[in-house]
C-alpha cells in the first residue's frame, strides 16, 4: 500500500523577505496542500532547524505531511516525515539508514531511465518526474515535457506499481490540465502557490483540478 496518498506538494522558500512563513504553510495546508518542504538554500542550518520547527507545528496542527530537501542530518534532527533527494545526493540505502523506516523518502527523475529504477528500487516510497517545463528554481535543468509524463504513467500500469510519483516543474493552473491529461495524478508546485496573492485559494483550485486517486 503507498505510504503516500498526498496528491498536492508544495515546495516553498523561507519567506524571509516577507516574514509570513507561518502563515504562509498554515493558508497552504488550509487549502489541502498534502505536504510542504521547505528548500531554501540561502538560509544556514541552524536557520533552517527553526524554520522546520515551524513547519512542523504547524502541519502536525493540521494533520498534514512536511518535507526536507537534501540535508539527511538536518531531517534526522528535526524528526521530518518526509525526505527528498536528487539523483546525485545522499543515496536512498544512506538516507534510509540515517532516518529509519518510518520515513518516506522521495526522488527526483529526469529521464527514462531514471522512471524504471525509481519503480523498483529500495527504501523508496515516491518519486517526481520533471522538470516538465523550465523553471527558475531549477537553473539549468533541461525541461522533459510531457512525454516523460506519459512514458511514467505507462510504466507504472504495465508493472503494476503501487509506488506513487509526482509531475513537477512548472506547473500552475494554467499548465495543470495537461499534466492530468499526460497522466500524472499528484503534482508539485512552487510559485502557483508561493506567489499567489491567496494560497488557500490556489491551493484549492489546484487541487481541484487533479483526478481522484485511482
């Protein structure tokens, strides 16, 4: 059975600018985003541990999931649920022997290949497929399109898995139809969220948008 049934994700800065964080994840998690992570790497450790904290009070208040990015030490310390990696990060057996069994971790895939080692692989619980379109938060990264979209849908039914992933990058309520109709049934978004004048509002339109869990 998955171990995660989230359908909407959300990655989000610090806010430092705005100095809103709090409110800001309480009015997120308020519109049914399943699970945030913060990522944020102009912030220090210690910086970030207080953030988490945040975070943290604020999901467990609403029964909700939140994430660290990359900093295996950083999610031990603060106790997070959930866990992401790139492919050039800590590898998943690490990330597994550091966290333990109860937490979900995630990986990020940018090609075909990286889909059909995500579908079987150990101590992996969900993976992203993307960047479907280019993004500033991923300087660089060539965007896959919706092909491969569509190649991780096909993969996942032909073999049966039961292993959930996420459509991410670029994504907002302009793009999301046709992720949904490439196949993907959860997504993660960034500044469709971050940057909306009301996220309770985005988040709810968002998630309106996405399919049923099947």
């Amino acid at each position: 059975m998955d171990k995660i049934t989230a359908r909407l994700y959300l990655c989000t800065d610090a806010r430092k600018d705005r100095g809103d964080f709090a409110d800001f994840v309480r009015a997120a998690f308020a519109g049914g985003v399943d699970i945030i992570q913060l990522r944020d790497k102009t912030i220090d450790a210690a910086e970030e541990l207080d953030y988490l904290e945040i975070l943290r009070t604020v999901a467990e208040q609403q029964a909700r999931l939140w994430a660290v990015n990359d900093r295996a030490d950083i999610a031990a310390l603060a106790g997070a649920p959930v866990f992401h990696v790139g492919q050039t990060d800590l590898p998943l057996a690490s990330a597994r022997t550091l966290l333990g069994p109860a937490a979900r971790i995630g990986l990020s895939t940018h090609t075909t290949e990286q889909v059909d080692a995500a579908l079987t692989a150990e101590n992996l619980d969900y993976f992203c497929v993307g960047p479907v379109w280019a993004t500033p938060t991923k300087p660089g990264r060539a965007a896959v399109g919706t092909e491969l979209l569509r190649y991780a849908a096909a993969q996942r039914a032909s073999a049966a898995s039961l292993r959930p992933w996420f459509a991410i990058g670029g994504i907002d309520l302009g793009t999301i139809d046709q992720v949904v109709e490439a196949g993907a049934t959860r997504v993660v978004v960034v500044r469709a969220i971050t940057d909306a004048d009301d996220p309770t509002d985005a988040a709810e339109r968002l998630l309106a948008s996405l399919p049923p869990l099947g």
